[in-house]
C-alpha cells in the first residue's frame, strides 16, 4: 500500500479533516494535501509525529504494519 494511500486511512478512520490532522501533526494543510495526493514524502521527523499520533489514538496494528514499512 502506497504511504499516500495509509495517510488517507488514519486520516479518515479518525474522522479528521485535512486542516484538522495538519493541527494534529505541527504541519500545513497543504503538506498533508501534497502527502495524499503523492506529490512529496514527509520527513523522518514528521514520520515520527505520524506515528506518535497514531500510537495516542489507537490507530489499527494493520495499518501501524503498513506504516512502519515506510
């Protein structure tokens, strides 16, 4: 699975929107918009608060798997 496609599904599965999960994660809304639509690739920091955030919020270990392959 694409890392544009896991965003997407954390994304959604928290029932966030694009501007509500930047605030989440200390980035901009159009960093999170170019990470979905596969234009850029987040950094090893922004990559940690990804997790991080995935780890407070209980996301799924189906798609905590598929992150960590990134």
């Amino acid at each position: 699975m694409a890392f544009s496609e896991i965003l997407k599904q954390i994304r959604m599965k928290q029932n966030c929107t694009q501007e509500q999960f930047a605030r989440e994660l200390n980035v901009s809304f159009s960093t999170i918009n170019r990470w979905e639509n596969n234009h850029t690739a987040p950094s090893g920091l922004a990559k940690m608060r990804l997790l991080e955030y995935c780890k407070r919020n209980c996301v799924d270990d189906e798609i905590l798997t598929e992150l960590y392959k990134y």
